[in-house]
C-alpha cells in the first residue's frame, strides 16, 4: 500500500511571505528583490538559535511520518531511480548533514528496501532490510548530524548488470553522486557509500570513478556486498583514504557463504562470494593496519587500533542463507556507527531489531520531481533573453526558447510544483483519487529576480514537456487548477492591431501588466497562480488536426472562461495570451503511480483527466 501525501506549497511561508512582497511591478521583465536563497539564507539566520522546527527543502514532500520529508529524483527517459529521506528539521545555519548514498540490492525496489510492517498479500522483501526504521533509529542516536539517505536504483534492478550495459558507468555513477551531493551544498555534506549485495558495485564504480577517493567521504561499508573487490584495484585507494586524516571508517559484514548449498548447487563460485573477498579485503588491510582478531557470540571481529576498519565475518557451519539477514538484524545500523563511540549503543549487531517501534505500517514515497536542469548562475537574464530574441524569425526564436528552457535558464519558483488533490469520476462512474503536481505559474525564461513569462508554440512546448518527465494540461486540470489557485487574477487583453500581438515586445508588455497585478493583488512567486493566459491543452483533437494548437482557458475571476476549447490556429501560431503551464506526468491514481498518458489513453480512466467524450489517441503535439 501507498499512502497519499498531503498537498502542500514547497516554499516555507515565511519564505513565501518575504517574496511576495519585493516585487517591482514596473520592470519589462519581472524582477524580485531578493531571491529565493537569500530570502531563505536570511530566514534561518534570524531564527538559527530557536528550536528547529519544520524546514521544507526545494522539490522535498511532507511524508507525515516520523517527521521526514522526501523526494524522488528519476530519469527521463527511466534509467535511474533515486528516493532522498531526510528530516523535516536540522538544515538550519550550522547543521551539518551526513549524507549516505545507500545502493539497492539485486532485485529489490526501492520501497522494498525502505520497507514497512507485512500483511497479509503483501511481498515478503518489504519486511528483509527496512532501511526506513533503521534510518529512524540511527537519527535518535547521531544527534550531530543530520541524517539523510540516498536510495539508488537502476531499471536492471542489479548495479552488477547495470555497470556491464553501461560503457560510461564510472562517469554517470560520479554525476549521480554530484547531482544528489548539489541538493546540500549549503551544509557541506559528509558522505557515506553504503550498498548491500549487488550494492556494493555502486560503490567500485564510484571508487573506479576517481584516482583518489573524495575526501569528503567519510564512510565506506559493505553489509554483505563486496563480491566486486580486487586487491589491486582498490586496496592502494582504501589505503590512501584510510591514512589521509580524520574520520575515515571502513565496515565490511560477511558470512561463510561458500559452503552454502542451495537448489543442490553451491550458492557462489569458490572466489566469488563475499566470505572470499573479504578474506582478501582483511588480509591486504591488515598488512598496512595490523588488524586485532577477536571472536564474540558467533561472529569474529577484525579491527584496526583506531577502530576505523572493522571487518565482521560469520562462521557458517549449519551452511544457512544469512545474506539479508546481516542486514535485517541491525546491519544497517551497525555499518554507520562501528568504530564511533555509539557503536552497540541500545543494539546489537546480528542480534534481534532493535528499529521494530521505527517500522511503519504504510509506505509514502513522492512521485519523482520533474527533471529540470540547475540554472547556470551565468545563464541570461529574462531581460536580456526577450532583446536577444526580439527580431529573430520565428523558426530561429522557437529553438532558442527550447535551448534556453532546456539547459535549465528556467526560474527556481517554476521548480517548486504544487501538489492538487481531487476526487474524479471515470467513464463507469466510479470515483478515483488523483495527486498531481503542477507549475505555480508558467514557463518563463530567467532567474527568480528576472524573468519573463515565455509564449511559445505546442512542438516547442512538448520537446521541453518530454525532456523533463512533464505534461501539457488537459482542459478539465486547467479548470481544476484555477478553482485551487492562490492568487485569481482579471485577464488583461489587448486588442489586435496587425500582428502586434505576436511579437516578443508585446511579450514583455504583457509579463510586465501580470507583474503589476501580482503586486496590486499581494501576491507572490511560488503561490499558484491563474487567470493570466490560456493554456496551451492536449486534447483528443489532435490525433484528427496534427498541425493545429489547442487552446483553452483565461478564466475570469468568477470562474468563466474567455477561451474555449479551441483549435483554430496553425500549429505555428503564437501569441502574447498562449502559456506553457506544465504538470509532472507521473500522478497518483488512488495512492499508486500512474502515467498521464496511459490514463488518457484508457477507454475508461480518461474521464478522470480529461472532459471530452473520448480517449486521447495521442495525449500529446507531434514533434518532428
């Protein structure tokens, strides 16, 4: 079961409160004067010694769990999938975050690695590692830090698998840790590479990735995943990064898996298991380290004088399956605190769960973010993009805008979608529930303190919707969305005198009547906003008019729209009225994912998005 998160704005209120009243109304372009960060850094500076409380991160979801706050990062097209969990509090000025990036095992998802209490029909592998409860345990115990965990999972389900279909791996592992890494910058984040089973060849191709290990990596552990290690290849790294100063921790946990007998075949090769490799791991280490043997309960324990290699092994003379279980039975927990001074602190490794009151009964994971490139801090401003492209002819004009958009010279506000909520009926009658997340406002070139609202035209629109795992709205969401918006604002319309009302000039003219309406209405960027254009729709019409845009929309404040559903112009057309307002094309469909154009496409659920008598045979704009 997934539970359904509630709809919530993703910038603090006071945040929102500051920004929406430093508005320039009289700029071309709309100009804040202090942008989001600023705004956000000067918050947490007036209130970093008061006790913390709920600090919601850009792109982060309430989970209305112990307190925590996620988001799911995911390619487009699907290759890499990535759940963030962290606290709802500890990002103030100060805080320091440790941050581990935690490699799934073969064959298991993400929400079945983060796990949840077992019922009956439920898979048995969400009740195997539990991830999420030993996370919660680890965060009553490291009070310094604030903990976050990074989930990494690829379409192959193996990182094994994966690594070999990927001649790149080494640099897209790197850009997967740097893309996470980006999101706490701000608190100088430790890192630990932790990965279980096939897990652990996430963390070589990391280490594959680099002649030296980055030092901001703190801790390296292998719960029963280090079937990849070669002496040759990485033990000079671990050697280096182990004597290059500070806390450096090494975890290895393994059983005697070679004597495994299973379906009446042995469970690894004689050198393939991770009872082999890390016989090799401890021997190479324990040249330059001198490793302590000691045995305790079942377990022989191998350390190094500092404590900060330790290397578990587990004797296995019954020949049983402990794969999951060393990571079931506190091995999580352990990996992160062996050799620190909470080490066996209110548990004990191999020894019953102590995370049991952490396990909940339901799972929350978010529907992914959209897949929106960071803004070069160099990129044009909204002002200077709108001169650039003023007298460009209209081919030339639409591939700047797509190029602009596209390598990520988009405002943060656009970034922040806002969750709706809504109980619609399909084509039978029966009632769904549908989450779905949506721009505040509409496409716009620039930075937060200068932008500018862009027109464009549907092929544009949808290559820029397909890059970034997005949507074009349908007639019945734009309706939906206005009767949710925060700020209902008159349309301003001008009359058409030639062609005036294509051109960028007007553009501008009119981003900054909307800026001026804002001011006059006290709103602010990042609340949702409507009544300010049409929308630019998909609609059954296009698979019978494929040259032709849909327009519809430009409610007034009573509701009412000026714009019906309308494909009259040219697929080309565009002008100063017509927005590119974009919805995450990942929903949830009663508490479960869903694609929008698989359900605008069914002969049944389309009714819940869609008020036309038909399916969408192409939910989307032909793009050539």
């Amino acid at each position: 079961m997934v539970a359904i998160t509630r709809p919530m704005k993703s910038l603090t209120s006071a945040g929102k409160y500051l920004s929406s009243r430093n508005v320039n109304s009289g700029a071309a372009c709309s100009r804040l004067l202090l942008p989001f960060w600023l705004i956000t850094t000067l918050f947490l500076l007036v209130f970093s010694g008061r006790p913390a409380k709920s600090q919601f991160l850009p792109g982060f979801k309430p989970s209305g769990l112990f307190g925590e706050q996620q988001m799911v990062i995911e390619d487009s097209p699907p290759g890499k999938r990535i759940l963030i969990n962290a606290p709802v509090s500890g990002f103030g000025v100060g805080d320091r975050v440790l941050l581990v990036l935690y490699a799934l095992p073969n064959g298991n998802t993400i929400e079945q690695t983060f796990g949840k209490r077992l019922y009956q029909g439920d898979d048995w592998h969400f009740d195997i590692q539990h991830i999420g409860a030993q996370t919660r345990f680890l965060r009553r115990i490291i009070k310094d830090r604030t903990l976050v965990v990074a989930y990494v999972e690829n379409s192959l389900m193996s990182w094994p698998a994966w690594k070999a279909a990927t001649p790149d791996y080494r640099e897209l592992v790197k850009e997967i840790v740097e893309r996470i890494t980006e999101l706490f910058a701000p608190w100088k984040p430790e890192l630990v590479l932790n990965g279980h089973s096939g897990g652990g060849r996430f963390i070589f191709s990391y280490l594959d990735a680099h002649s030296e290990i980055p030092r901001e990596v703190t801790c390296i552990a292998f719960p029963d995943g280090n079937y990849g290690w070669e002496d040759e290849v990485y033990g000079p790294k671990l050697t280096q990064w182990l004597r290059s100063g500070g806390e450096r921790f090494l975890c290895t946990l393994a059983y005697n898996d070679s004597v495994v007998i299973y379906n009446g075949k042995p469970l690894v090769s004689p050198t393939g298991g991770t009872w082999y490799r890390t016989g090799m791991m401890r021997d190479y280490l324990d040249r330059p380290f001198r490793l302590k043997e000691r045995r305790r309960d079942s377990l022989v324990w191998y350390t190094s004088r500092d404590r900060h290699i330790q290397i578990v092994m587990k004797p296995n003379p019954g020949g049983k399956i402990y794969h999951t279980r060393q990571v079931e039975y506190n091995g999580f927990i352990h990996s992160m605190l062996s050799g620190t001074r909470d080490e066996q602190r209110d548990y004990r490794y191999f020894g019953e769960r102590a995370y049991s009151e952490f396990i909940s009964d339901t799972l929350v994971i978010p529907v992914r973010r959209l897949n929106i490139p960071a803004r070069d801090p160099g990129a044009e401003t909204g002002s200077a993009f709108m001169a650039r492209i003023s007298d460009m002819p209209l081919a030339e004009r639409e591939e700047e805008i797509f190029r602009a958009a596209a390598t990520g010279n988009i405002p943060q506000f656009l970034r922040q979608t806002v969750t709706l909520r809504g109980e619609f009926d399909d084509a039978e009658g029966n009632r769904h529930i549908l989450e779905y997340e949506v721009m505040t406002d509409y496409l716009a070139i620039g930075s937060d303190d200068n932008f500018c609202r862009i027109p464009m035209n549907p092929r544009t629109a949808q290559r820029l919707a397909d890059l970034f795992g997005a949507s074009l709205l349908t007639a019945k969401l734009s309706d939906h969305i206005w009767s949710h918006a925060d700020v209902k604002l008159d349309p301003f319309f001008y009359r058409p005198v030639g062609n005036a009302n294509e051109l960028v000039t007007k553009f501008a003219e009119h981003n900054a009547q909307i800026e001026k309406q804002m001011a006059e209405a006290g709103g602010g960027h990042g609340q949702l906003v409507a009544g300010i254009k049409k929308d630019v729709i998909i609609s059954s019409r296009i698979a019978q008019q494929t040259d032709r845009v849909v327009i519809y929309g430009w409610h007034r404040p009573d509701g009412s729209h000026i714009q019906p559903v309308y494909s009259g112009h040219v697929w080309w057309y565009v002008d100063y009225s017509h927005g590119i307002r974009l919805m995450n094309r990942q929903v949830l469909l009663d508490g479960r994912p869903a694609d929008v154009r698989e359900i605008l496409r069914d002969p049944v659920l389309f009714r819940i998005l869609s008020n036309e008598d038909l399916p969408m045979e192409m939910p989307f704009y032909p793009v050539e």
